[in-house]
C-alpha cells in the first residue's frame, strides 16, 4: 500500500506527519496495533515492532503478534517480558 492510499485511509491530520524514516510499532496482535503497523510500513518502509510479555493468560495474544510481523515482513520483532506482578 503506497503513502497516498494509506493517507486516503484516514482522515488527513489525524495521524501526524512521519519524523522520518523509521518507525517502533507497539504491537499486540490485535486489529488496532496490526492496523498502525500496516501504515506505519506504508508511511516508513523500515519499522521495528514491540510486544509486551506480560503473562497473559492467553498465549494467543503474543503469538498473534508474531505472526502479524511475519506477514508484513517486520525485519526486527521483539518481545519483552514484564512482570506485572507487583501491581496485580
């Protein structure tokens, strides 16, 4: 998807303008975060996702993501792991 047809997705001012040529995407594997890397990649070309490990119950989630950044050829997928324990 080119820049024009993504911008033409959303209304123009709502997503500001790229500060440049890279882009970190907070990714969890649902339709929001799968929906910002597609124009994140479209806007960019070169993005980086994060997933946050934090003992979900449903390891679906993680996987999820994992896979979302294998279709759209993420070249740098990384999940952290974080113990929320502490804050229930």
């Amino acid at each position: 998807m080119g820049e024009s047809r993504a911008r033409g997705l959303i209304p123009r001012g709502a997503i500001p303008a790229p500060m440049g040529d890279r882009a970190v995407v907070l990714l969890s594997g649902g339709m929001d975060s799968a929906t910002a890397l597609a124009i994140a990649k479209a806007e960019t070309g070169d993005v980086i996702t994060l997933t946050i490990d934090y003992g979900q119950r449903h390891r679906k989630e993680v996987e999820a993501a994992k896979a979302v950044a294998k279709h759209f050829r993420v070249r740098d997928h990384r999940v952290v792991k974080l113990d929320l324990a502490s804050v229930g």
